[in-house]
C-alpha cells in the first residue's frame, strides 16, 4: 500500500441521518472511503472484513453499545484507533469512554473541523501503531534461473523491502544455457543490491536440475541458515523442467516453514490458479528497475519488456483490484500475509 492511499473509516451510529453526515462530511472534506454500521454487532463483523483505519462510534445504540464495541475492538484489534462521539456531555460519558480506551472523545452536535482534524490525526496514529506491531517477516524467494524471482515477485519483493522485511533470494544456476553466467551472476548481484537482500547464487547444471538430492540439500542449507517466515518458489504448473525440479525440491525443503507460495513465470502452463492477488501499485517501476538490470536477456525476451511488465500487472488487477498485480499459488498459509502489500483471495 502506498502512503496516497485514502483513509478508510468505519462509522457506527444507529441514526441513519448522523450516519450519513459523518460519512459526508468525511468524504467530502478529508477523502476518505465510508463505510457504515448500524450498531455495535454489525461494527465488529465490518472490522474483520475491512479492516478500517478509523472506527467513529456513537455511544447509545441497541445491543452492543458504543463502549460495549469499544471493549471488544481493544480485544480483537488493539491497532485501530476509535473516535467516539455522543449528544451527553457530561463528566461521567466522557470518563467512560476514556476508561474504555478510547482514543478520541467528541459531543454532539458535531463540529466538522474537528472531526476531520481527529479522523486524520488518528489515521496518522494507526499507520504507526501497526507499522510498531508488525512483525518482520524472514522472506525466501527461489528461483532456478537469474532474473526468475524478479520476473515473478519483482514487486512483491520490493514491497517486503519497503516494510524492512529480510530478504534472501536463492538462485539454483547461473543460467548458462540462457547466456553469459558471469554476465547474469553480475546481473543477479545488481538486482540484490537495489532490494538490499543476501544473494545465494549456485551452478546447478541449467535445464538439468533435480527435484530430490542434492537441489533439495542446497535449498536446506539455506533455510537452516536464514530460517524463513514466508518462502516463494515456482508454481509446479510450468513448461520448463528446471522450474517444476525447484518447485519439488522447494516443497520437500521448506516443509517446516509455515507460509509458501508459488509465484507465476512466463512459461506457466494455463493450470497456473493462483488464490492470492498482491497489489503491488506502489511497486512496479521498483520492479521495472530489478528487471533492468538483467540487461544481458532483453533483447530476446520481449516479457522482460517494461510494457509487457505493465499490461501484466494490469491483467491481474481485474481479481485483485487497484492497477497491478502479482498471483500467487498458495501451498499453505498459518500465518496471515501482513505489511506494506495487500493479498486479496479470489473467491469461487
């Protein structure tokens, strides 16, 4: 996610026409997205679909009441700041609702300057309590050949690097058959260089790899060594031999590591289904400039091009929204995808 992202405000009232002068007021003033609840139940069920960035909440509602939710939301999602607003304007409301932890304290009527300055303060202040929470996440990225991770999470990557995540990417061969290995171990070392991640580059025989042995053994080696959170590798669904070699080997070799996913390559068979979609908007002329430095292969692979790059990205976007997309086969996933990206589940 970039920074230009709007702020997304979940409003809580059960007066549809408080409701719907907030959500003005907010939209039109701050530009924000709204989204609106009609009471506390309803709140809590759109905070774990939508995940706002600010909940304003009125206090006396049916069923779960204001501070009620306000209880529950400190319990399930301690990051998100909430404004909480009411027509009572005594001591006793407001020292509630502080006792109750909420972050803001705002009567009615409404002022609309002052809810606007709070909504965005408070923004400000969930951006930072997530980005304090967030785990780092330990990333391996595997790839048979020079340039095949960069080609298939280039953005991906780059957005991991954006959230400080540590980055390593293993590359089983120095892609003889596909050139100069010296020119495209240079290649690969540049491309590392921009992500700030740890190269591994070894000389497995390209177009000879195995999936058990010791492909396995080298990819072992690293996962001892870097002990990853979040391993991408090739999708088996693929055309070239080496690919489907380094995802077998991947699966028996990272069978401790609890999320794994496959990224696409451009000799994906048309049974590549991918079941997550990266938004990587804020990313593609980070990854264009990985792509770049593999300039030993663009001449004669038009998918290296920054427009076939770009037309891409955008094909996926119809399934994960914004402007582009990366896909991405999940083998499993015991922990949820968290940073500066956004992994959408194609549903059906």
């Amino acid at each position: 996610m970039t920074t230009e992202t709007p702020t997304r405000v979940l409003v809580v009232d059960d007066d549809p026409d408080v409701a719907l002068l907030v959500k003005t007021v907010l939209e039109r003033r701050a530009g924000c997205i709204v989204d609106l609840a009609a009471d506390g139940r309803e709140a809590v069920e759109r905070v774990a679909t939508i995940r706002p960035d600010v909940v304003v909440t009125d206090i006396e509602m049916p069923g779960l009441n204001g501070l009620e939710l306000l209880a529950e939301l400190r319990r399930s999602a301690p990051a998100i700041p909430v404004l909480v607003m009411t027509a009572h304007v005594s001591v006793e409301y407001a020292v509630s609702a502080l006792r109750a932890q909420a972050d803001e304290f705002l009567t009615k009527p409404l002022d609309n300057v002052r809810l606007v300055e709070s909504v965005q303060r408070l923004a400000v202040e969930g951006r930072r309590r997530r980005e304090a929470e967030r785990r780092r996440e330990v990333v391996l990225a595997v790839g048979a050949h020079p340039d095949d991770v960069e080609i298939g999470i280039g953005g991906l990557l780059a957005a991991h690097a954006a959230a400080g995540d540590e980055i390593t990417i293993l590359t089983l061969s120095r892609g003889a058959r596909g050139g100069d290995a010296d020119s495209r171990q240079r290649e690969s070392l540049a491309a590392a260089d921009i992500l700030g991640a740890r190269l591994f580059l070894h000389d497995l025989v390209d177009t000879e790899m195995s999936g058990g042995g010791s492909t396995v053994r080298l990819i072992e080696e690293v996962v001892q060594e870097i002990q990853p959170t979040i391993v991408y590798t090739h999708s088996p669904h693929d055309r070239h031999q080496d690919h489907r070699a380094v995802n077998e080997a991947t699966a028996v070799a990272t069978r401790a590591v609890g999320t794994v996913a496959c990224y696409q390559s451009p000799s994906s068979t048309i049974d590549f289904r991918p079941t997550r979609f990266v938004r990587i908007d804020g990313y593609v002329e980070q990854k264009l400039r990985l792509l770049a430095c593999f300039d030993s292969q663009t001449a004669n692979r038009d998918y290296l091009a920054p427009d076939f790059v770009r037309a891409t990205a955008r094909y996926w976007s119809r399934f994960g929204g914004g402007l582009a997309v990366e896909p991405l086969e999940i083998v499993r996933e015991t922990a949820a995808f968290v940073g500066a990206h956004e992994f959408v589940r194609q549903e059906g």
